[in-house]
C-alpha cells in the first residue's frame, strides 16, 4: 500500500458491528418517531401469542410492520390481505438482525374508494348466495309486545327510539348494548342478534341501530359476520343504520329499512291515537249498520203481519165448522146404528132359529151403539169447551174430527165382525131341516131327513145319514 492510500485510510472512522447497527437505530428511530405509511397490506400473520405481522407494499417497494397484541383491539379495523390502508406508527430497527419494521398502533382505510370496493365485493357474494331475495324477508309485527333493541348504551339513539314508541303506544323494550364502531364492534352486534334469538322468550321485534357517520364509522354494519347473524335471525328485524342517505349492507339482509332511528320506532308500534279513532269509527259504522238491519227487518215484519187473516175471523169460521159437524155426527150416529139394527133384523128374518144368537148380538150391538153414542156426546163437549180457549188454525180441529170418524169407523168394523154373515164366512154353515128350521141338536132327527146347508156364498141339499151324520147329496152338491 502506498503512502497515499494509507494516509485516506486513516481518515475514515471506524466502527464495530454493534456501534454502526446503533447508530441506525438511533437514525431511524431519532428521524421518523412516528409516522404515517400508505400501502397494500401483504403477508398477513397472526399468531397464537396475539400479535399480527404483515408488510405495506406499494409499487417501489416494501416495509415490514407489526401490531402487538394489546394494540390489536384498538386498531380501528380488521387487517386483511389485499385491502390499502394508512397504518401509523414509529419505525423500529433491531440491530442484532440489521432489519427495521414499522410498529403499528392504529389504521385506517385508504379512501372511501378502498372500503366501497369492499363492500362491493362482499355485495357481490351475499347476493349471489340469495340473502338479498324479497321471498326470505319476514313480515313485522303490528304490535309486538316486547321489542329488543341492539345500539350503543350512549348516545341519542337510545333515546330517540325509547321516547318515540312512549309516545305512540308503549311496549316493553328489552335493550343490549354494544359498540356501534371500531375494533370489535361487528362481533359484539353480531353476537347481541344471535343473544336474542336463543332468549327463552324472545322478542316479537328487533332494531338494530346506531346514528350517523361516515362509512369508515358504519363499516361495522358491512361485516360478514353481522349480515349471517342477521340473515339466520328468525326474529322480525328492522335496521336503522345512519341518516336516511347512508346505506349499508345490513339494509339489504334485514326485513326492513328504516331511514333513521326514529323512523324505526314509528314502524315497530302503530300510533295508539289513530287506532283508538279508527276503532270509534268502525264501531260507529257497526251500530248504524245494525239499527238500519233493524229496520229494515222491522218493516218486513209489519208486511208480514198485514198479511197474516184475522184470527177472530178464523176461530169464528172453525167454531162454525165444529158446530156444523158435530151436528152432522149426532145425526149420523142414530142413522148408523138403525141400519146395522136394520140389517140384523134382516138376517134375523133369514135366520128365525137364531133367535137366541143374533139377540145377543143385537143387544151388544145396542149397548155399542148406546155407548158410542155417549162417548161421542161426551167427546163433543170436550172439544167444544176446549176450542172456546185455543188460539190455533183448522188443521188441529180436521185432525180431531178425523180421529173421531176412524175410532166410528173401527167400531163399525167390530160390529160387522160379528154379523152372522162374517160368521159363515168364517168357515161356520147354518143346518136347517125341510121347513127352514134351524137344526141345532142330531138327536130327535129322522134318518135320511133332508136338510139344507148354508154356506158364506150359497146353499146345498143334503140327508142325515143312518149314524145321524151329515151326508150331501152328490146331485145336489154337483159331485
């Protein structure tokens, strides 16, 4: 080496390992304490022990970064591969491997741009899988009697939805409280819909709300998790997420949209005010309706009743009737009995030996006769007095009169089932000798007398035989 090159070489200073990797350190950290990085997120690890490592790439190059554990909750969103956020930190170097990273306590999307074509994205997928379909949205009850509400324990919402549905008719309302933004939120939402679902007994109604933002701040309500939770709710659900101009993707899941918080509570209950009123007109309309049935039933009743004859018109007219035929009966009745008499006679004419026997009829056909003609009588004045007091038509008074002519009429019949002619039609013969005697003893007879039979339809000749029984002549029986 030359003299020259020694003297240069002095010059320079020189460091071990330890002090020139120190010095960065100090250069690095001392110049960028805390900064701001924009960049892809890529080579996205989390561990057991809690801690997320990852790196921020953009089109030039590449930094490694690190979220401990007691920073993840406070991040302010969930890292994901692929997304462009702003992540701030400070940078730290390691010496002992020659390698700096970017410890980051906190991180934000880069833009509304990063976060719409993630929502999209998510969009997308959960239209495709039909949890947007109008046939899977439930119909809200008209009035639940316990709502449950999800929103944050602070703020006006809570408010805002509890005095409204005090105000238009009060319900139970059952609230869980939960964080509405930030790290964890989606998982305390989606976990207060799936609460309410498996409560014994659940709430006819759920709310899911929270107030205005920006979409960073709503982005929990675009979550995977809260949309399933959501979309397998088998609980009625309204979402009132923002103003009436912010849209998330809960809007699409849930069986109804509300623009805002209140507007939520107006559609859970009806206005008590405006049922009581609707209720007083339909009771109104009711009792008019049914004085003009009245009425009109009433005016068919009087035409009817003009219609109806007069009832003292007709009981005089059946008075007259049961008059006249009883008249016609107690002149009937004598006429039946003579003929019967009459014809008794008759055959008692043809029968002089049957003295004894058609006496006996004839008697009992007198005490018959004598006895129908008493309960007749007494019949008559029975429906007599008991007409003076009826208030009916002529068809009980027909019916009586032709119960009375078929009880005349079944001892009529009686009486002709005794007649000597129903008697040989029986089966009996009258025996009568040469002179038209009867002959009612064999003893005393002559043999071989003559005598005659007399049948039901006709008579034969016949002679006693020499044992004193009856022997027809075969000439005159026609053998």
């Amino acid at each position: 080496m030359s003299e020259n090159d020694q003297s240069a070489a002095g010059n320079v200073p020189e460091y071990s390992v330890s002090e020139i990797s120190g010095a960065i350190k100090r250069t690095l950290e001392g110049s960028f304490g805390r900064v701001r990085v924009r960049g892809e997120i890529t080579e996205l690890k989390r561990y057991p022990s809690g801690h997320v490592y990852l790196s921020l790439k953009d089109q030039g190059g590449k930094i490694s970064g690190v979220v401990w554990r007691g920073s993840v909750s406070r991040l302010g969103l969930v890292p994901e591969n692929g997304i462009e956020v702003i992540a701030t930190g400070r940078v730290s170097a390691y010496g002992d491997r020659s390698s700096y990273q970017l410890v980051i306590d906190q991180m934000s999307f880069a833009g509304e741009g990063a976060l719409l074509a993630k929502i999209e994205k998510l969009r997308q997928k959960l239209l495709a899988e039909g949890l947007f379909d109008p046939e899977r949205k439930r119909k809200i009850p008209f009035l639940p009697e316990v709502i449950g509400l999800v929103t944050s324990s602070r703020g006006a919402v809570l408010h805002d939805i509890l005095t409204t549905i005090s105000r238009r008719f009060p319900r139970s309302v059952l609230v869980w409280p939960v964080a509405v933004q930030g790290e964890g939120a989606a998982a305390q939402i989606a976990a207060a819909i799936e609460g309410f679902s498996t409560l014994p007994q659940r709430p006819d109604l759920l709310i899911v709300a929270r107030g205005g933002g920006s979409l960073e701040d709503l982005m929990a309500f675009n979550e995977e998790n809260v949309l399933r939770a959501v979309a397998a709710c088998p609980i009625p659900l309204i979402s009132a997420v923002g103003h009436e101009t912010d849209t998330t993707l809960i809007d699409y899941v849930s069986d109804q949209r509300a623009p805002t918080p209140t507007a939520a509570a107006e559609m859970a209950v009806p206005l008590r005010s405006e049922i009581v009123a609707d209720l007083a007109h339909r009771g109104a309309r009711l009792a008019g309706g049914l004085s003009r049935h009245l009425q009109l039933a009433r005016a068919r009743t009087e035409q009817v009743t003009a219609k109806l004859p007069d009832l003292p018109s007709l009981l005089e007219t059946a008075r007259f009737r049961l008059d006249e035929r009883g008249q016609r009966l107690e002149l009937a009745l004598p006429m039946v009995a003579s003929r019967a008499r009459q014809h008794l006679m008759g055959l008692e004419g043809r029968m002089p030996s049957a003295a004894h026997f058609l006496g006996q009829k004839q008697a009992g056909l007198g005490l018959a006769s004598a006895a129908l003609a008493a309960g007749i009588r007494h019949r008559m004045q029975q429906e007599k007095a008991g007409f003076a007091h009826a208030r009916l038509g002529t068809e009980p008074l027909n019916a009586r009169i032709g119960l009375d002519r078929a009880r005349l009429n079944g001892i009529v019949g009686r009486l002709e089932a005794v007649s000597p002619e129903a008697v040989l039609a029986r089966g009996y013969a009258l025996v009568q000798d040469g002179r038209g005697k009867p002959v009612t003893t064999a003893s005393g007879r002559p043999r071989g007398g003559a005598i005659t039979l007399r049948f039901a339809d006709g008579t034969r000749q016949g002679r006693l035989d020499p044992l004193g029984t009856e022997k027809e002549e075969q000439g005159d029986l026609g053998l």
